[in-house]
C-alpha cells in the first residue's frame, strides 16, 4: 500500500536524526534553533503552500470542512483536559498526555498520506479541515504544554503568530480564488518543504536521550498512544457518520485525526525549557505504530461502505 510505504519513508527520517544526534550533528542548542526555525518559518510557509497549486478546493465543501474542523478540536479540547486525569496523576504528565491526544502531526505527515490515499487535492480539505488545528495547536496547545491552561495563561499574541498568519493568508487565498504566480508560490514551496525532513529529525535526534527500556514499560504511553491512534479516530468517524456528514469530508477528516502526535509537542517542549521526554516517547511510539494502524484503519472505514 502507498500509504505505508510513506510511513515508512518518514519513519526512516526519524532514525536518520537519531543517528545524526549519535554522530553529534544534532543536539543542544541546534535542536532548539531548528525547532524555532520550522515553528516560525517553514511550518508556515508549508501551510501557504498547501493553497498555491492551480486548483482550489470545490467551494461547496469549505463550510463543512471547517464546520467538521472545528467541531473536531473543540471535542478534542474536552478530551485533552478529561482523558490524561484517568492515565497520571501528575499534573505536568497530563499536560503532556493531554496534547499527545489532542494534536495530530497533520502538517509533517498528514498531507503526504492524505494525497497517496486519496489524490494530491485533498491536500487542500486537508489543510482546511486543520487549520482550527493550527489556531488550537498555538493556543491550548502551548498551554497544555507549559502546564498553564488556564484563562490567565490566554494571550491574544497567540493569533498572531507565524503559523496564524500563514492560516488567515491561506484562507483568504481560497475564499477569493487567489492564483498565486509561480515566481511566489515556488519560492514558498521550497522553504515549506523543510518541514517535514526537520521536524522528523529533531524527533530522532531527541530519541537519542532516551532509554528504551524504560519507555516501552511505560503504561501510560500505551494509554495515550491507544486513544491518539485508534480510539479517537474511530470515535469521530462514527460520530460524524451518524451526523450525516459528507462522507469524503468525514473520510479525510479521520485519516487526519488518526496521525501519530504531533512533532511541535517535542519542538514546543525545547522552546519553552520544559522536560520532553514523555512528549518524545509518545511521539516515537505513535510514529512507529501508525505504520500499522493508518492503512487498517483506512481499510476498515472502506469495509463500512
């Protein structure tokens, strides 16, 4: 299958930066300038980049692919804050859990499967269905991962951060029917692409300091890596299902949702001096089982039919 021959493809990255953290390329405070470089620059140039090809998405799905989108993360926020309380009881844990849960790694994986599963097109409902993602990511995400969540800890700055401003850019782009000129859009393209083998790498290079043995006797990485990859998904696809949302709305809206956890966790963790080695095994263990469960996963929701 394409789908997990991508997987596969971006897993090997993730080894790639382990080898290079072991060869003493990466690590330090390289790994958190390039975190910062992909968070503020080539994350959102990727976003615009997702809106730059030479067609739009049918305008009759943009309502309901950002009705789906955010009725999605606001159910996620709920599940964010109620699930990590059931797996520890350390509170800093649960902010870790709680984003692992939550936040999908929809702009470093989640496009390249979503175009070999579906075509290269539902990139665009893709990018739509997650841009409340991208306002969700840099506001309770960031709390979540600071153990701040809590109004006081709200700023309005957050709207207007690189990847926030990439999303209003790109919105606007589609909802006027904007072709960006080549000279533009490769430029963008170009600097986007950087995204997916950087924040991979990082991920690797942070794996570097971690003892596996301990990660693989952690139960409540089991837990979460069990509600991101397989319980979550399933519970929104039957939820938009008996919903009547359009199908290929809801089809890729669950191929999104069911990506292991987003690379900013660990990126967010570096920039904010917070301890990521929980974040890190969560993220290592739904990267390498996604393998697995994303093409079931597409193979079953297809049995439905």
């Amino acid at each position: 299958m394409e789908d997990l021959q991508v997987m596969v493809t971006l897993f090997v990255i993730v080894i790639v930066g382990y080898i290079l953290r072991r060869l003493d390329y990466l690590g330090g405070d390289f790994d958190k300038k390039l975190s910062s470089l992909i968070i503020d620059v080539s994350c959102p140039m990727l976003i615009l980049s997702s809106v730059m090809g030479d067609r739009l998405p049918d305008r009759n799905l943009i309502l309901p692919l950002l009705g789906v989108g955010f009725s999605t993360y606001i159910i996620l926020c709920f599940v964010a804050v109620l699930a990590p309380r059931l797996i520890s009881r350390d509170t800093a844990e649960r902010g870790m859990i709680g984003f692992a849960v939550m936040f999908a790694n929809v702009g470093f994986i989640g496009y390249p499967i979503v175009a070999s599963i579906f075509n290269s097109q539902a990139i665009f409902y893709a990018a739509l269905l997650n841009m409340p993602g991208t306002l969700f990511i840099f506001t309770i995400g960031v709390m979540l991962v600071k153990g701040e969540f809590s109004c006081e800890a709200f700023s309005w700055k957050l709207f207007l951060t690189p990847m926030m401003i990439a999303s209003y850019i790109a919105a606007i782009i589609v909802a006027f029917d904007i072709h960006v000129p080549e000279a533009i859009g490769k430029p963008v393209s170009l600097l986007g692409s950087i995204t997916v083998p950087g924040s991979l790498m990082v991920i690797g290079s942070s794996l570097a300091g971690i003892k596996f043995g301990n990660m693989f006797s952690d139960v409540k990485v089991y837990a979460a890596t069990l509600l991101r990859l397989v319980i979550i998904p399933l519970a929104l696809y039957a939820l938009f299902r008996v919903c009547g949302v359009n199908e290929l709305v809801n089809e890729i809206n669950t191929v999104v949702i069911a990506m292991p956890t987003a690379a900013f966790g660990v990126m967010f963790c570096m920039k904010y001096n917070r301890d990521e080695k929980m974040m890190t095994e969560i993220t290592f263990m739904t990267t390498v089982l996604s393998v697995i469960t994303i093409p079931l996963l597409h193979v079953f929701i297809q049995s439905l039919k």
